[in-house]
C-alpha cells in the first residue's frame, strides 16, 4: 500500500506532462501497472479470481 500523500500528489497535474505517474487505483501501486484495466497486477489477479473483472477468466490448457 502506497502513502496517501504519494497517492495524493500523483492525482495533482504535474508541472511536466513526462512527470505523470499511472497509479492503482485500489492500493496506490506505481510498478506492474495495466492501463487497460487501471489497476496493478497484484490487484488485477485478485478480480479476475473473483470474478469481478467482465470477460477475464483463468486460462487452462
């Protein structure tokens, strides 16, 4: 879990457009990030095992 200041000055508009830092939005994680699902892979692995991430499904083979 990141601090909620560091979680705080990544949602403020950065003075350099390369200073944008993607966060999760549910545990503040900077590194492992999906943008497509805006969430880290730590946490992108918890929904879709549970089933709360629309069309994700554990793959087997």
């Amino acid at each position: 879990m990141a601090k909620t200041s560091t979680q705080a000055r990544a949602l403020k508009t950065p003075k350099f457009s390369t200073r944008i830092v993607n966060r999760c939005w549910k545990c503040g994680r900077k590194r492992g990030y999906l943008r497509k699902y805006d969430v880290c892979r730590i946490c992108f692995r918890e929904l879709a095992n549970s089933g709360q991430i629309p069309g994700v499904k554990k793959s087997s083979w």
